[in-house]
C-alpha cells in the first residue's frame, strides 16, 4: 500500500510540473509574440469607389468639406456634410483617375469603362 500511496504523490508531483511548464510556454508565447503585433488601426473616414462613371463615397464617420477632384485638380462635386453610414454619388465624366479629399484624407478612385456585350 505504501508503494502505491508513493507512485500517486509522485503522478501529482509530476502533473504539478507538467502544468508550470505548460504555464511557462503560454507567458513565454505571450511576451515574444503577442506583444509584437500592433493593435489595429482605425478604420478610414470613408471609402470611395467608382461604378458607371459615379464616384460612390461611403461614409465611415461624420465628413465635413469632401470633395472629388479630376487627375487635373478641377473640382467636380464638393459636400459640406456626410452623416456617419451614408453613402453620396457624385457623376464624373467618364474613365480616369479621381481624387476624394476630406481634410488630411485622400483616397485615389480609378474609373474605367465597362464593356457592354450583347448576344444577338
């Protein structure tokens, strides 16, 4: 019996290590690893992209003097006011590079011309 009661002390002590090393890896798994990512950066004051020569701007939070500028820098369509989660449309001549500027943000939208194929 005592021979028993022993190899039961020691099946305790070694899961007693077995947990501390395992405890061990996980801090050392957090220190060289998870400190290193950085946090996420925020999301963008809005995204803009272009479908059928319309620049469609998505706003991801309260925008203020947005504008939309041609690769020339003429003005196109200026917003005073986009609420959060509204969307505005904003008709531009047709294929080329636009520029969407709200404050310090800019966002180059490119817009091409979609083929139409008819099958007779």
């Amino acid at each position: 019996m005592k021979a028993l009661s022993d190899i039961s002390k020691i099946g305790i002590l070694m899961i007693g290590v077995a947990l501390l090393v395992i405890a061990g890896i996980a801090v050392h798994f957090y220190i060289t690893f998870l400190q290193r990512v950085p946090p996420p950066s925020p999301p963008p004051p809005f995204h803009a992209y272009c479908r059928y020569n319309a620049v469609i701007i998505h706003a991801n939070q309260d925008l203020e003097n947005l504008e939309v500028l041609d690769n020339r820098s003429i003005r196109l369509c200026s917003f005073d006011r986009i609420r959060a989660g509204s969307e505005e449309l904003c008709a531009v001549g047709g294929s080329g590079l636009y520029v969407v500027q709200a404050g310090e943000y800019k966002k180059i939208v490119e817009c091409v011309e979609e083929e139409i194929i008819k099958f007779d």
